[in-house]
C-alpha cells in the first residue's frame, strides 16, 4: 500500500529541497552499471534473536531488519561510484528514511551495498529528505560478493531472497547483507503489488508461511531460506531443516537380512553420513512376529465405545518402560533421543515418567517413553484393533558415543478399554 506524502523520486540534479546522497566508495566496486535505493523504516526495525545465518550449522545470532517505507520512482546507471551523488526530492510530506543501496553488474548480480551511518561503526542511520531543505549524506559503499543461499552470508557477502508470486513468477523479497562492522542486516522489500511499503509484511523473508517475531522465533530458525522451517522434511544433507538442533535423523536403507530388504539406518546429519548398520523397520519386523530382527513394541489401550469402521480413538497419553536392550545400566548411562515418529504421533522420554522430553540423559537398563496425539485425548485417528497405528524412531547413544537405532512399533489393543479421564494410562511394552 502507498503512504500518500512520503513518495520521493531520485534524481541527479534537480531543486535545492531533499537530501544529497554522495558515495564514498574508496574500495570499488569497479563493476557496478547500476543502483537501486531502497528508504527503510528508521521506527520498526525488528531485532531478532535466534536466528541461523549458516545452512550447515546450528548456530544463532541476533540479526537485524530494515523494511522497506517507501517507493523510489527511478532507479538509474552509474557513471562510476565513488562521488557519484543521488538527489532525494520529496513529492509530498516531509520524512525520515534509512538508506541501503544496492549495486548491481551489467549480469544483474550484486556486487556493492552501501548505507548511511552516522559514525563509521554505527548501525546505519536514517536520513532526513525534507521540503526547502537541503541535506548532505555519505553513504558509506563497499564491495560485496553475492552468494546462493547453500553459503553462509560472510562479511562483505550479500545474498537476494527469491519468492514465488501467485502466477509463479519470482520476485526479490529481500537482501541479506554482512557489511564490514555490525552483525548480518536483512532488508525486506516490498510485494510488488505493494507500492514500495513493506512495514505491513509479515516477518516471512523467505515466504514459507512461517514467520519470526522479535520474543518468538520457534516456527523458523532461519528466515532467509525457505527451506528451513518446523516441519520440514528432514534429508541426509548436512542441513538440520526441521530446526529441531538434533543432527542424527533416520533413512531408508536397503539389505537382504532386514525385513524384505528394506530397513532404516542413521544418518550423521552434521556430516551426511549413512551408518553402515540397516535395522529392520518396526512394523515389518513386528508384523512377522519378529523372526527377522528385534521387534520392539508398545501396545495402546483405545476407547469402548467404536467410531466408524477404520477408526480408533486411543487413550493417551500412553507411558511405558522400554529396555535399552543392554547398551546402558547404571555404571554405563546413555543418552536417549527421540529421532522422530510416524502416524503422526508426538513422543517423549525420561529415566522416570515425572521428567519427560525429546532427550533423556543418565539413562539405565531401562527408559520411559510416553506418546500421544497432538490432537488431544478423544481424537479418532485411521486404525484398528491388533493393527499397527504408528511408530518412534530412537537413538540411543553409549558411554562411549556410539548411535544405536532402536525402532517402536505402535499397536492398538485387541480389546476395548475406558480411558481415563484426565490422566495417564499404562502401556504396555516389550522388550
């Protein structure tokens, strides 16, 4: 949406209202044939804390955005750069804007930043483009390298985010930049049919339907890659897209001795290892009565009372105790994690029932493991009586930080029980 008196237009020379931008750019770039300004917000800038700024790690900082206020009317071609100055007139009220300016080649790629700071180590500052004033200001320009988003944005690096508009065309939704001094900056634009202001954007750079918020960074650890959010669907990549910091995950693998050759094994997510070991997957390896590899498995109790045909409503949540299968006791504890479940379950471990989460330490011959829908309690979900309805991926992990892959497989009971009403039930499981 267009702010009507804060449009300004850019020009080389016109009246003596407006502020004077000369680029001081001792460094280059030598490439650059042209510039685009873009006049953010100077009273919402949003501090963000956690955030990624590496695909591989899991490491955060505390980044920076400026939105995009208002629209600039011309762009123009650079007959070189430094001392090269942009005249800001104002086309209606008065306003206060901080500067970025992007330099760009003759391929279109991005090679110089710039911005106004009002000491050389400040964060950048706002400028004034105001009627029957004229104001001087140097934007300070360096060069930069543009990097695809399977790079980490180093100093003197920036990297465009790209999203999809409706008719599948592409459009820049923003520009991740680490200038010289300061952490890393993101610019958001504007949605092209926006008039220029994105201060009315969601916190969504990367369009992926999770947003960031200053005190709320939960549903996307990295804002500027779309494929990063909860949820996403974890690959063997060396990229924790889930957000979930846990760098083992589990992977189809394929072997002749696991249940009809198709088993699971674990993946070092930090490096992109496959383990060599294939674990027969639970359900298959419970269905057969466990002749083909370990089965390990949790019974639920479901309610009396039937819902349609292919329907159960479990009690829930379900606690049990699963044996460690002899990797850990009390002289030798383990770390126990839940990888994940299927069926769409939500599980939890602990060393007793009143401390649960997704990771246990400290961990003996034996560990709770409770699970229930995300739904709540009374939710009818696809399944049967003695049939499999889901299963949790664990790893356990030894004194001596060895990974050990241990499946659980989900099954109704055969008989019908009454759930209790606001707590707990007991589950059966074996070993």
């Amino acid at each position: 949406m267009r702010i009507a008196g804060i449009l300004v237009a850019v020009a080389a020379c016109g009246t003596d209202s407006g502020a004077y931008l000369t680029l001081t750019a001792p460094d280059g770039p030598t490439g650059a044939k042209t510039y685009e300004l873009v006049l953010a917000s100077p009273d919402l800038i949003p501090v963000i804390a956690p955030q990624r700024v590496t695909p591989t790690g899991t490491g955060t900082e505390t980044v920076t955005y400026y939105l995009q206020k208002t629209e600039v009317v011309a762009q123009g071609r650079l007959d070189g750069v430094n001392g090269f100055s942009i005249l800001v007139e104002p086309s209606g009220g008065d306003g206060a804007y901080v500067p970025f300016l992007l330099l760009k080649d003759g391929a279109g790629a991005l090679v110089g930043m710039g911005t106004f700071r009002a000491t050389d180590a400040g964060a950048p500052a706002p400028i004034l483009v105001k009627r029957n004033e004229q104001d001087r200001y140097d934007l300070a320009v360096e060069p930069v390298d543009e990097v695809t988003d399977a790079m980490a944005v180093d100093t003197r690096q920036a990297m465009r985010v790209d999203c999809f508009a409706q008719d599948q065309s592409t459009w820049t939704s923003g520009v991740v930049w680490r200038p010289r001094v300061g952490g890393e900056l993101r610019v958001m634009l504007a949605d092209p049919a926006a008039g220029g202001d994105a201060t009315a954007r969601t916190l969504d750079l990367d369009c992926d339907g999770h947003e960031v918020a200053p005190n709320n960074t939960g549903a996307d650890c990295d804002d500027t890659r779309s494929r990063f959010h909860a949820g996403a669907t974890e690959l063997c990549d060396m990229e924790d897209t889930n957000c979930d910091d846990v760098r083992t995950i589990t992977v189809p693998c394929q072997n002749t001795n696991v249940c009809n050759g198709m088993g699971v094994a674990l993946c070092d997510d930090t490096t992109g290892t496959i383990s060599q070991s294939c674990a027969p997957d639970p359900t298959c390896a419970c269905s057969t009565g466990g002749t083909t590899g370990a089965c390990t498995k949790c019974i639920l109790a479901h309610e009396t009372n039937m819902p349609p045909a292919g329907e159960t409503v479990p009690c829930q949540p379900g606690i049990g105790q699963l044996s460690t299968q002899n990797l850990c006791d009390g002289g030798s504890p383990c770390v126990v994690q839940v990888l994940g479940t299927r069926g769409g379950w939500e599980a939890k471990v602990g060393t007793t029932s009143a401390v649960l989460g997704t990771i246990a330490t400290g961990v003996g011959s034996n560990v709770v493991l409770s699970v229930r829908r995300p739904e709540g309690p009374g939710t009818a979900i696809p399944g049967q009586p003695g049939h499999n309805v889901g299963a949790v991926d664990l790893d356990i992990i030894d004194l001596q930080g060895g990974h050990h892959y241990v499946g659980v497989d989900l099954e109704m009971d055969t008989t019908d029980a009454v759930c209790p009403a606001a707590s707990s039930y007991s589950m059966a499981c074996t070993p």
